[in-house]
C-alpha cells in the first residue's frame, strides 16, 4: 500500500527532494548510478514509468520533465500520481496546472475542482481555480471559490482575479466595489489604484478615474504605466489639451521615452495637428533611427504635407533594411511621381512583384507615366502584360483608350464594340466611346455616344459632364447644358472638372450679353463663374485649362492684370495642348497689350 503524499500549504514536499528521489528509486545507501538516471541527473524518458514506485517518484519525474520543458510528459507523470493517490488535494491541483499548461481546460477544472473539495482551505487551489472560472468567464462560479463567508475576498490576490472577471462581464459596480475594497487592503498597491480607475472609467466617472490617477501618480511621481493611464483616460473623456500636456510632463522627466513620444504624436494627427506630429515623430526618428516602423510613419505624413522627396527619403531607407516591402515600393513609386521623378517612379513601381496586390496598381502607374510621356506603343504593351496576368473590364477601357492615342482609332473602335457583345445598356462602353470619338475631333458622334450613355444610365455623371461642356464650348443648348452639368455635380460634389464646367457655362452665358452691352446681367454669370472657377481650382489642387478660364474669365471682366496672371499660371502648369490651343497666343497678345 503506497502512502498518501503529504504536502505543506506552500506546495513543498515535506521529505527533501534527493531524499525522495533515492528512496523512490531504491538508491539511498547506494553510490553507484543507476540506469535510470541520466548523466546530468534526470530521468530517461524510457525508464520513467514504474507502476509499482510511490506517488513520490512521479511527482519528481513531473518536475524534471516539466523543468526540461516536456509538458505532455510531466502531465503524464502528474496523473500517474494522482492515479495512486487520488484523495491529495496537491496531486489534484499539479495535475491541473499541468492540464492547464496544454489548454486542456476542461480536464483541468475537473482535478482543480477536486482539489478543492478535498482542501478547501488552500489558498493557491482557490486562487488557480478563480483563473480557470475567469477564462471560462463565469462570474458566478469564480465567487464561490474567490470570495469568503463574509462575501469578501479571500485576499488582495483573489480581489484582482474578481476585478478581471467582473470587468470582463460588463458588472462595472461589482468592479469598482472590489477595487475599493482591493485599494482598502492593500494602499501602496499602484495595480489596485490603477485598477480602481479602470473601474470609474467604465461607469463613466471621468473625474473620480481621474483623480484616482493623479493620487496613485503622488505615490509614485515617476511611474511610466500610470501616466500612461492616465492619459488614455483624458482621451476617452476628449480633453485631449490635458492629455497632451500630461505627454509632456512625462518628457520632461524622460526625453526621450519612445512610448511616450509616440503617443503624443497620435494625439496630435488625432487633432489633425500634423505639423506637430510630424515634428515628434522627427524626434522619434533621431532618437531611434532603427525604428523603421516610426520611419515610415514620418515618411506617410511627409506625404500628407505634400513634403513628397522627404517621404521618399524615408521609404527609401525602411527598404534598404526590407529591400521585399512591396508595399513600402508601391508607395515610394506614387511619391517619387509627385515629386516629378517619373524614373525614380518607373524603378520603385518595376520593384513589386507579379504575385503581389499591388503588382497591377503599380503597372498601371508605369503604363500612365509612359503615356504622360506620348509613348504609348509602351504604355500600351504594359497594359495588355498585365492583363494577361489579371484581366479585368478598366484595363480592357484603358487598353481601348491607349489604342486611340497611339493612332489605332479603328482597333479602339473595335475593342470597345467588342466589349459591348450585343448588348445596348452599358453606358459605360458608350462613353469610353464617346471620348474616343471625341479624341478623333469627331465631336457630334461624340455626343451622340454621350446620349446613348445617358440613354443607359441617366446618372452617368461623366456623360452629364461631357454633353454639358461640349454644349457650352460650342455656346448652344446652355439651358439644357446647365441642368445637366447642375445634376452632374450632385452625383459628384467634390470633382474639380465637373465643377469647372458649371463655371465655363456662366462664362459663356455672360460674354453674349457682354457684347450687347447688358453689362449689368453679364457681371452676376461673371461672379458666378468665377466663384465657381476658384472652387474648381481648389478641388482639382490646380489645372491649366482651370486656370485658364480663370484668364478667360478676368478678361471678359476687363481685368487684365489678373487675367495675364492667370494665362501665365496656366502656361507654367503643363498645358493640354489638344485642349487649350489658344491659351500661348491670348499670353502673348495680353502681354504686348500691357506692356
């Protein structure tokens, strides 16, 4: 008959460790190895199963196997054990820390459970079977082994386990109540005060969770984790004045602590203060220039100021130490172009591979930097590459577009009709044909693809948009071709062109009444207009052809100063040569009259 294990409350073996093992093995008097032990002292695995030795030996043959990081085999050891001792409470619980160690959670409750059946008294039974109730988020279970006769907690241990759980419960009175409690037992405990502002914060008393805050930070001045409480907790009250002044307190005392920095700096893109956030994050990257994640977070606001060689610089350096960041290339692809460095753009797009998200996105931007540069022939090859990598309806337009531009009109014909297989509702194949005619200067076929769109799909804006200009170019129809561009904009409220189309039928609803003299009906189109014009301006970020008529405009007022300033403006951004033919002959021609 196998004795029973005793064990002391700590958990500890009563009879010494090497005692026990030379016992259990049958070695006490013995000065030679046995064969069961390994050189270092420990236990074959092939020799540790003896059905026959007390539960001794396999409690030590658990603690070797669990200190060697063997789990499944110390679990197995334990429940050997418990096997032949199955009325020790310490056994039962082994076993379930042990069971808990694999996420065998159920089979871990059961032993936990019978643990504390069998020694309810057990201060470390209890507190582990409250963390296995906590997990299983059971509150009710939890209580019954957490907490005292007197409904109390059996101790500042099993408060925190109480708080978790009721926190977790959505019970945020039960856990303020044990905070308190917790903080009554226990007031140098910074977790306990922490946690008592958790628990006002969850029943919306900001200023309690505040003030618990602040008296924990007197405790402690110099406490990072309570600053740090502190000031998400004036963020989710919005004063996030305090919370930035409470960032800088903390940088006062420590410069150059990354967390705080930043945190400071999200606080201020949460402001929308991106010149501040940029200029904490600058700090970040000279203090810590290895933190390429900070790197590239200067390098996307760089892109957000517009600042766009700075932003290259910074996606430059996160790839030189992850050259495989393809996405990181995407972006400084999409930078580089804005700065006007279509080269640097074509190398950085030509880095992403085929099999990445962004391998299509990243030839289109080649093939429209090829096209910006009239070599379409090479803006066309690179479209068809990737169609046959990933087809798809825009790159099928986009290769009819190309074919146009590069001289095919009749193969973009071809290709758009084809895309069109029989069919007669898909406005948007009518439009593209619309803009190819258009292209060919074949404007009335043009418009009569626009109104087979429209005919489609009324809400078609950019067809509304097109017949609506090409009317007003043309000085007719500007009733019709107000309404159209009016609905246009309602589809659309935020594109510059569209917006610049209502500006140019004002501009041409005020030059015949100019000309006739009615000067006084002329100057409200005119003020509408421009109103409308400098709102384009502000939505497209700048055009030639805005600007323009802009020039246009100030003209037909008799403003020649600012209508020359306009024309030049326009000159300097680029012109579009099949759209503004005129606009370096009304430069010069202003520019001999004023000189």
């Amino acid at each position: 008959m196998h004795s029973r294990v005793d064990m002391t409350a700590a958990g500890k073996l009563r009879i010494p460790l090497v005692a026990l093992l030379a016992g259990a093995l049958g070695l006490v008097g013995c000065a030679v190895t046995a064969p069961g032990l390994l050189a270092g002292g420990g236990v074959a695995p092939n020799d540790v199963i003896r059905p026959d030795a007390p539960p001794e030996y396999d409690v030590i043959v658990a603690q070797i196997a669990r200190s060697e990081g063997r789990l499944a085999d110390a679990t197995a050891a334990y429940e050997r054990a418990v096997a032949k001792d199955e009325e020790s409470a310490y056994l039962h619980r082994k076993v379930a820390e042990s069971l808990a160690m694999t996420n065998r959670l159920e089979d871990s409750l059961h032993h936990a459970y019978r643990a504390f059946e069998l020694d309810p008294d057990d201060q470390p039974t209890r507190l582990f079977l409250g963390q296995i109730y906590r997990l299983r988020r059971d509150p009710d279970a939890a209580e019954k082994v957490l907490l005292d006769d007197s409904g109390e907690p059996i101790d500042p241990m099993a408060a925190s386990l109480l708080y978790q759980i009721y926190l977790g419960s959505e019970r945020p009175a039960e856990a303020l109540e044990t905070a308190e409690w917790w903080v009554e037992q226990a007031p140098e405990s910074l977790r306990a005060r922490v946690a008592l502002a958790n628990a006002y914060q969850a029943l919306g008393r900001v200023d309690d969770a505040e003030r618990a805050l602040r008296d924990a930070l007197e405790r402690d001045p110099g406490n990072l984790r309570i600053y740090d409480a502190l000031a998400r907790s004036l963020g989710k009250r919005g004063d996030r004045a305090a919370q930035i002044s409470l960032y800088e307190e903390v940088l006062d005392r420590y410069p150059r602590h990354q967390a705080t920095l930043i945190a400071l700096g999200e606080v201020y893109l949460a402001e929308n203060d991106l010149a501040s956030a940029i200029a904490v994050f600058e700090k970040i990257e000279q203090y810590y220039p290895d933190d390429m994640h900070s790197v590239l977070r200067l390098g996307f606001l760089k892109y957000e100021d517009r600042k766009f060689d700075e932003a290259a610089l910074r996606f430059e350096r996160v790839l030189e130490v992850s050259p495989k960041e393809d996405e990181i290339a995407f972006f400084l692809g999409i930078v580089r172009r804005r700065s006007g460095d279509d080269d640097g753009a074509v190398e950085a797009f030509a880095r992403i591979s085929s099999d990445h998200q962004r391998y299509v996105d990243a030839r289109r931007q080649i093939a429209a930097i090829r096209e910006g540069r009239d070599d379409y022939a090479g803006a066309l090859a690179e479209i068809e590459n990737v169609i046959a990598v990933e087809p798809s309806r825009e790159l099928d337009l986009y290769k009819a577009s190309l074919l146009a531009k590069s001289g095919d009109f009749d193969g973009a014909i071809d290709h758009l009709e084809a895309m069109l297989d029989g069919g007669s509702g898909d406005d948007e194949v009518y439009y593209n044909l619309g803009v190819v005619y258009g292209e060919a200067k074949r404007i009335d076929e043009a418009v009569q693809y626009m109104q087979r769109a429209l005919e489609a799909n009324p809400d078609n804006a950019s067809a509304l948009n097109y017949v609506g200009y090409t009317w007003a170019e043309r000085g007719v129809n500007l009733d019709e071709a107000e309404t159209m561009i009016l609905r246009a904009i309602e589809l659309r409220p935020d594109d510059g062109y569209i917006v610049d189309s209502l500006g140019w039928v004002y501009y041409m609803r005020a030059r015949p009444l100019v000309a006739s003299g009615r000067n006084r009906e002329a100057r409200a189109y005119i003020e509408r207009a421009l109103e409308e014009l400098k709102r384009a301006e502000h939505l497209t970020g700048g055009d030639p052809v805005v600007s323009e008529h802009l020039g246009d405009t100030y003209l037909l007022l008799d403003e020649k100063g600012l209508a020359l300033e306009r024309f030049e403006e326009a000159s300097q951004m680029k012109p579009r040569e099949e759209e503004q033919p005129n606009l370096f002959e009304k430069l010069e021609s202003l520019q001999r009259e004023l000189r």
